[in-house]
C-alpha cells in the first residue's frame, strides 16, 4: 500500500485544526495503520510540519515504536539539519525533547552527537543539559572522561550544564568520577555559596556512587556545616545510603541544626537506620526541639502505630 501522506495530514486536521487535535488524530490511526505504516507517517510528519505542538507530540507518540529510521530524524533535528526548524524557542525545546527521546534508545551509536552537542559552547544550554541527562541515562562509560572533563572545565560558564553533567555521572555509576568531584568541592570551597544548585548534585552523585572512600567522607563531613540548607540535607542522604561506620552520628549532629527541615530529615534518615529506639529518644530527653519532638511522634502514629495494628 502506498501512503498518501497529504491526504493522510490533511484528514487529520495537521494545517488547519488545533495542534492538539491534530496530535490526538494522529494517534488514532494506529487503530487503521500497519506498525510499518505508522512509523512512516509519524517520521514524514517529523520532517515535513513546521508547527513545534505537532512535532513534539509526533515524537512522543514514536517513542512505543523505537524504528532506527525515526532515531536518524532525531539526530538530524538535534543537529538542526532538518529544513523544517527555525531558530525559535520552541524548535530549541524540541531539540532537548529529541536529546531525551534519543536517550530511550539506548543505543551507542548516538553518543558522538550527543557529546558534540554537549561540548559545543555556541549551542543552546537547553540543549546542553538534555545531552548530558541523555548521556547519563543511555549509561554508556564512554562518557565518563568528557563529563569529567565538562565539570572541571573552569571556562565552562554554565553552572547548569555541569549540574546535568554531575547528575550524568551518577546515573552512570562510574567510581572513575570520584576523585575529580572530590577535587571540585575541595578546591571550590570559596565560590560555592553562590551555587549550591551544583553543590547538591554533586553530594548526590558521590552518594549514588556509594563507596567508602576518606575523601568523600570528608566531603560529606564538610557539607554538613554548609550554609545551604539544601545540601545538608542531600548530604544526610547520602551518609544514610552509605557504608561509613560515623554516618550515625554525623547524622545525629544534624538533628541539633537550625533549620527545621534538616531537622527532619535527619531524623527520618536514623529512623530509617536505626528504629523505633531514635523516636523514643527525641520524645523522652531534653534537648531537643519541640519540632523535632512533635516529628518524633508523627512518625510514631504513622508508622508504628500501622506495624501494630497489622
């Protein structure tokens, strides 16, 4: 059967109807369409439609059929050497949406582009940061070095980028970023305060790395007298998922903090490793706050409570 993709379109309403109606019509056709067919439907529209709607929804709806063909098409817009694409707002937020739709392949083959799109510093940072979450989410270890190489870059101006790229490298797992993370939060002490964004995945990438390492633990240490309320809490979870002997207390320490919300979740973090013993502790002894001993009993009659009753 041979399509005839203009009537196709056009029954669906892709130039004259609402974008959404258009994309909810489009999906319908898989009730009338070969799988084959649909996948040639879906990458005509991907290189024929201007309109960013259309073309977001066309490459969401692609994404149960995973063709190779469809992949190339992808690339090609990530690239921008699909004629159809403008420099808009839009058509950049379609190319990230590419980068992560790319990333669900798992394919290897698409880590040249994505690096190339990650490295390029003319390129868009919606862009960048869509290839670094790609490269961490495809997992190949090949990417390890160039996202190493992106967060020690010191003429990298996007903290956003080497956010995605941290976050990249945890989702690898590979302990080779250790020592360069480490290296960062060491020698950056002094211009951190003004990006505790990136603090913050990097706590949470040496967390998911989770090894007993002496530097890390000294990281981790550190974190926990930092002025962002956010990263002590990140370093609480990690010392919780972690194997060091002094999490405990470390922990413990935080449960005195001045922000109730690190309060908190350092109690949750050694109810988690520890018990009922903690709750009982904060409810019993003096020295804790009122905050912290009102939590105490939430997570009693919440949980514990429910334990006995089963």
């Amino acid at each position: 059967m041979v399509l005839n993709f203009s009537e196709i379109l056009n029954e669906c309403g892709v130039e004259n109807e609402p974008p959404e109606y258009a994309v909810k019509k489009l999906a319908g056709l898989e009730e009338f369409y070969t799988t084959e067919e649909i996948v040639d439907i879906y990458n005509y529209v991907l290189t024929h439609i201007k309109n960013y709607e259309i073309l977001s929804g066309v490459i969401r709806l692609s994404d149960m059929h995973k063709s190779n063909v469809t992949l190339s098409i992808l690339l090609d817009i990530l690239l921008k050497k699909c004629a159809n694409l403008e420099d808009t707002d839009e058509h950049i937020n379609l190319r990230a949406l590419c980068a992560k739709e790319i990333s669900s392949y798992r394919d290897n083959s698409t880590l040249g582009v994505l690096l190339y799109c990650l490295n390029n510093k003319d390129e868009n940072y919606k862009v960048r940061l869509a290839c670094a979450d790609a490269l961490g989410r495809i997992g190949d270890k090949y990417a390890v070095k160039p996202l190493i190489d992106v967060m020690q870059d010191e003429e990298e101006k996007s903290v956003y980028v080497k956010e995605s790229a941290a976050f990249a490298l945890g989702l690898i797992g590979d302990i080779r970023a250790i020592d360069p993370l480490v290296a960062i939060m060491e020698t950056k002490q002094g211009i951190w305060d003004k990006f505790s964004f990136l603090k913050e995945k990097i706590i949470e990438t040496l967390g998911k790395l989770n090894i007993n390492n002496s530097n890390v633990l000294k990281v981790f240490k550190f974190s926990l007298m930092d002025s962002s309320p956010m990263v002590r809490i990140n370093t609480i979870e990690a010392l919780m998922n972690s194997e060091y002997d002094e999490a405990p207390e470390l922990i413990r320490k935080a449960l005195h903090d001045n922000d109730e919300e690190v309060q908190r979740n350092a109690l949750i973090a050694l109810y988690n490793m520890q018990g009922r013993d903690i709750l009982d502790e904060v409810i019993s002894l003096p020295g804790y706050s009122k905050f912290l001993k009102e939590e105490a009993k939430s997570i009693i009659a919440e949980y514990e409570d429910d334990d006995e009753q089963d």
